[in-house]
C-alpha cells in the first residue's frame, strides 16, 4: 500500500485547528489549536489522549469527520494531480 495525502477545501473558515495521529488507534493523538478572534496572549493548543480525555477526545474525532465531510477534495483545476 502506497502513503497518501489527501487534500479537501472548506467553503468556510474553521475555529480551530486539527491535526490527528492514527486517531482510532490506542496510542493516538489529537492536537487542538482554538483559534482566537483577538488575544494578546494568544491562541489555545492543547493534546488529547484517548485513554486520558475519552469524552474530548472523542468530541474532536468526530468534528473532524464532520468537517472532513464537508470539505471539497482536491483535484486538477487546483493544481494537484487527478
């Protein structure tokens, strides 16, 4: 099996910021950065852990596939190969 990357645009601008590592695995991780309207002090970034934040971290996991689902995927007319 060949690594992949897949790409998907959002036809709105999102809150926060995702980035999840094998996510429905035991030992998996869900970096969170909750973008702010205006902070001097700035954004909040935090981790989750399943075994440690159960209820968020299934909470991100889901609202990821809820973007995810609306996302538009990339294709030729935006420059990446078909």
């Amino acid at each position: 099996m060949r690594d992949r990357v897949e790409v998907r645009f959002l036809p709105f601008v999102p809150a926060f910021g995702l980035v999840l590592l094998d996510p429905r695995r035991p030992g998996g991780i869900i970096h969170v950065d909750v973008y702010s309207h205006s902070s001097a002090s700035g954004d909040a970034v935090f981790t989750l852990r399943p075994d440690r934040d159960g209820h968020w971290y299934q909470h991100f996991q889901a609202e990821f596939d809820r973007v995810w689902e609306h996302g538009r995927p990339a294709d030729a007319s935006d420059g990446f190969p078909g």
